[in-house]
C-alpha cells in the first residue's frame, strides 16, 4: 500500500480509502466485517463513512453503517489501527427523517455526538460536511442557477461550531464534501481568522467525471487541501458490468434505478471507448480506472466501494498499477471527445 499525510498534518493516509456505504444495505454486517479485515491487513488504513448511509437513506436504516463499523471497532479492538472519518447530512428532503435544521444551532454538535456513539470511538479523525446548506450545483448539477433560497453566509458559524468540536478534542479535523469552488475559498478564507482549516474536500470524480480539475484541482495544490475521490468507478459503470446492455442482479443500478447520475447514453459511450483503452493495454478496466484516479496530484486518497470480496481485492490491488504516458494520452483524447458524462 502506498500513504498520503492528510494535507497540514502527520497522518499518513492510505491512497486507497475503505467506502462503506452499501454496508446495512447491500452488504450484511458479516460481509462489512470481512471488508474491514481484508482491507486492513492489505494496508488499508482510512475508513469513510456518514450518518446518512447506507445509500439509498432511509428513516428505517437510518445510521446502520456506523453502528456496523462501531461494531467491529469493538470486536476488533482496532480503533487506533484505523484512520476514521464521518459526515453530517447535510438539509433536503432527502434528509427530513435526520433533521430538519442543516448546520444550524447545535445540529453539528447532536450529529458529531450520534457518529461518535455509533461508532464507539471518542474521537473522529476527520470529520465533513456532507453537501452545502444552500442551493447550489453538486449532485450531478452541471451548472449554476442562483435560486433564492434565503441563505444566509453561514460559514463563519459553522467553523465557529466545529472549532468547539475541535477543541473539545472529539474530531481532530475537519473537510469539506460535494462542495464547489467557491464554497471551499471561502472557507478557506474564514480560517484565515484563527478557525479550524478544511484540509479535504471529499467530490466525485473518475473518468467519467473530471470537473473537479476544473478550478478545486487548482485550489487543492496551491491551498494544500486534499481531494478524496468518490464513485472513481461510477457506481460500477467503469468496472464495465453494465458494457453490451448487462444489468446484473443485486447491483446499483438494477436494484436502485433511479441513481441515473453514471447511466446515460454518453457514459456507456465513453466507457466502451475506455474499455476498449484498457484491453489494449492488457488492463481490466476496473484497473485502469481506479489507477488514473489513485495517481493524480491533487487526490490525497481514492475512495473505494464494493460489494463483493473480488471486487474489493481488485480495488485495492489497483494501487499497484501505474499508467504510462501512452494510456495517459490516449484516455485524455476520450475525455475531449466525451467531456464529464456524467456530472
């Protein structure tokens, strides 16, 4: 395994990051526990997880990963092998069974309090919010409308909340999730003022989806913030189980089709092509895709997902190849032909 440090710090950070969000849903608690042991004998240090999860959230579900992970922290007695981070949900419809309030009040508090009992630890290592509190474009949104949603700037308050949190010595530091330019600049600006720093910023990105190079990329290396890419494979559509019109039993988008975000017509387009890139080079495609994402300069770790222990173990073993120029090249041509299908 290969080790970023979390930018401004020294913990060292596994390159590839354990995802957990089908866990209670998708996975049993069993099946969660065999990931956990897999991935932390192969090195894997940096374990991510939400209040929300699993995906799809619901009420009846509500926090079931993290009740699952604070499990085998438990039976495992593994808390200090692991570097473990969460996030608050953040407001919507979406999250109505969660509360109601976003970050207002002493919602950041009560949800830091909830993932640390869950969890069965007394301390986050990082700890994120999930998306911004005022409308704006993540979730597949491609481009900005300002709509009138009675925001108020509300940055300040949330770092004046989680510098509490900090202090109190629950969460060691913060990040920052689905979260656009000016959002993280502004941010950044605020901790200017002696308020905690959001040293990650977690934001999809794979091939399918390469927006965030265009101006957080550069804010992370010049800001030293860290990217921790999520849906590198785009829900699985860049393991190509999807490829030649497959809809494979029990996977995401059989079970969930309304999760359309990596399934439209230019995606599958651009998958086949980079398929096609990847047999040439007599790599899986899984392997190539996940290798360009663990190897860019702005990501401090890549996060993984799986459902199955041969996926997992092709996921992590993906640290181990490295793209030439050639591949580099090749994949950068599909990308001006069919630029961010999938937002």
């Amino acid at each position: 395994m290969e080790y970023n440090k979390l930018p401004g710090t020294d913990i060292e950070v596994s390159k590839i990051c354990l995802g957990t969000m089908t866990w209670g849903r998708q996975n049993s608690e069993n099946e969660a526990f065999e990931q956990m042991d897999y991935s932390l004998d192969k090195g894997v240090n940096f374990f991510d997880t939400a209040e929300l999860y699993p995906v799809p959230a619901t009420p009846d579900r509500y926090a079931d990963t993290e009740k699952i992970i604070g499990n085998w922290i438990s039976s495992r007695n593994s808390r200090d092998k692991i570097i473990l981070a969460s996030k608050i949900a953040g407001p919507g419809d979406y999250t109505a069974h969660i509360r109601k309030t976003g970050y207002k009040g002493k919602s950041i508090e009560e949800a830091v309090n909830g993932s640390l009992k869950r969890l069965k630890t007394d301390y986050l290592d990082l700890y994120q919010l999930h998306w911004p509190d005022r409308a704006t474009n993540y979730f597949g949104k491609r481009g900005f409308e300002y709509i009138n949603d009675g925001w108020e700037d509300n940055f300040k308050e949330n770092l004046e909340t989680l510098k509490k949190i900090v202090d109190s010595g629950k969460v060691r530091h913060v990040g920052l999730s689905n979260e656009n330019a000016w959002g993280i600049m502004k941010y950044l600006e605020y901790a200017k003022m002696g308020l905690p720093k959001m040293i990650t910023i977690q934001n999809p990105y794979s091939l399918l989806n390469r927006l965030f190079e265009v101006g957080s990329a550069e804010i992370c290396k010049r800001e030293n913030v860290g990217l921790l890419a999520y849906s590198p494979l785009g829900f699985g559509v860049l393991s190509g189980k999807y490829r030649n019109g497959n809809m494979p039993d029990n996977s995401r988008l059989k079970l969930f089709s309304n999760l359309a975000r990596f399934s439209n017509e230019k995606c599958f387009e651009a998958t086949e092509l980079y398929h096609n890139i990847a047999a040439k080079h007599n790599l899986s495609l899984t392997e190539m895709s996940l290798a360009f994402v663990n190897d860019r300069p702005f990501v401090t770790s890549n996060i993984i997902g799986a459902t199955s222990m041969d996926q997992l173990k092709e996921n992590i073993n993906s640290i181990n190849i490295k793209l030439s120029k050639e591949i580099l090249g090749e994949i950068n041509l599909v990308s001006e032909k069919i630029p961010n299908p999938a937002p």
